[in-house]
C-alpha cells in the first residue's frame, strides 16, 4: 500500500554580509543567511513535519597574499520536543533540540611549493562535475541526507586537496581523506523513506529485526579514501576524467538471515 504525504512548507531567508574594512582586503569578511523552515501535512490533523531555524555564518580571512582561511559554521534549533518522561523536561537537548555543525573550515595555500601548485588542508567540499543535483562524480564528499527533499547536499570531508595548473587549459588534482566518512540517513517523517518495508513469504510474520553495520578500520590502511582528477579544456569544450578509490557511504544490504 502507498501512502501519499502532502506537505505545506514555509521557508523565509535572510541573507547579510559584513566586512570591517571594505578597503583592505586582508581583513575579516563576514556574511551569512538565516532561514526559517516549517511544514506540516495537509491531512492527519495537520501534524508537524519539519522544523528548523538555522543560522549559517561564513567567515572569509585572507592571512597573506597568497593564503586564506575559510569556513563555514551552522547554528540550528531543529527538530521537535521529544519529551517521553517527566526526565526529560530536565534535559534542554530534548526540549529544545539544538545543534552546531562545522560544514566547513580549512586554509587554502597558493602557489604552494611552486607558483602553479594549490594546497587546501581541512574540511571543504570537493565539486567534481558540473551537473547542478544528479551528478555521479562527485563522489568525494559523503551525502547529507538529514533532509531528503534537500537534494543533492553534501557535508565536507576533511582532506588533503593538491591542484596543479599544467597551463591555462589543463590541470591535475589529487586528493587524500585520510578517515571515512558514512552518509547520515534521512530524519522525521521520512526516516524510512530509504529503508522500504520488508516483503515476507506467504504465512510468515516479522517479530523482530535488528542489523549490523559493517564499518572499515579507522586507519589509514581501510578507511582513507584517494582520488585523481585530470580536468581540460579543448575545441570549446571542458572535459575531466577522475578515479576515486574508496568507500559508497549508502549502506546497503549484503545478506539476509531469517530466523
């Protein structure tokens, strides 16, 4: 049977931007946006299905004339009150969910070593492609899930990222995550939107489930993850060809045991 969900969201956005000095490019830019986002179901007593208050704050420092220092930083009040028992009301984290996520932060060297070779050491995310939502090489950063109707977003990896300039045309970049990093699942409503229901054979009942999630050693030998990209420009047309050696972070399902 498939149920049909309808959704009324609303989104408000405020975006601002500040730097000290707008005549010395050295010193601290800042900026960010502040969104609000609310939905409930059009049926079902129109139920609360999504609440989220986030302020996105990016901090922009060029240290010298060849280095900055980036970041990105999201305070969230999300989430709805999780009260169970009268304990709870003692813990704010559940009557008030709030979280900070560091989406990105790291400090981006040019002309390191030599004047055509670029160094960016931290978390950053890592665009290989040009598909704006379906892209399949862009594989380097782990998928954010939390919101599924949010498409397409990513969280950052903390990475080893070397770009060398051959010339104007052509380019070869390398990078090394020395840890791996699993992709969150969906939250809310359609927590089970990527784990459908389980079909049983004709006269058996499922009593009860449990999983085991296979992880890779935190070491560098299992869990780090490389790829290589050469990226050109030829006849009017951009052109790129990478490989990636590592881990998908969509856990799937490798062997079924009925009991």
């Amino acid at each position: 049977m498939k149920i049909k969900t309808y959704l009324v969201t609303i989104a408000l956005i405020a975006v601002f931007s500040n730097s000290i000095n707008a005549q010395d490019e050295n010193n601290l830019k800042l900026s960010g946006e502040l969104l609000t986002d609310q939905r409930l179901l059009l049926k079902d007593n129109n139920a609360w299905a999504w609440n989220e208050n986030r302020l996105s704050l990016k901090l922009d420092k060029q240290v010298f004339s060849e280095s900055k220092f980036y970041s990105e930083v999201w305070l969230r009040n999300i989430g709805l009150p999780n009260t169970v028992k009268s304990a709870d009301l003692y813990n704010k984290g559940i009557v008030d969910p709030y979280n900070l996520e560091i989406r990105e932060a790291y400090v981006q060297l040019n002309g390191f070593l030599t004047p055509t070779l670029d160094l960016t050491i931290g978390r950053q995310q890592i665009v290989w492609g040009t598909a704006d939502k379906l892209n399949p090489t862009n594989n380097l950063n782990p998928y954010d899930l939390e919101d599924i109707l949010d498409f397409g977003r990513k969280r950052g990896s903390d990475a080893i990222n070397l770009q060398y300039y051959i010339n104007n045309d052509f380019s070869l970049q390398g990078i090394f995550v020395p840890f791996f990093q699993p992709a969150n699942m969906p939250v809310g409503i359609f927590a089970n939107a990527l784990n459908p229901s389980m079909d049983m054979p004709q006269g058996m009942v499922l009593k009860s489930f449990s999983d085991t999630l296979m992880m890779p050693k935190y070491n560098l030998g299992e869990s780090s993850t490389a790829g290589l990209r050469f990226k050109g420009f030829a006849k009017g047309v951009d052109f790129s060809v990478s490989y990636v050696w590592g881990y998908d972070g969509l856990p799937y399902s490798s062997k079924n045991i009925l009991t």
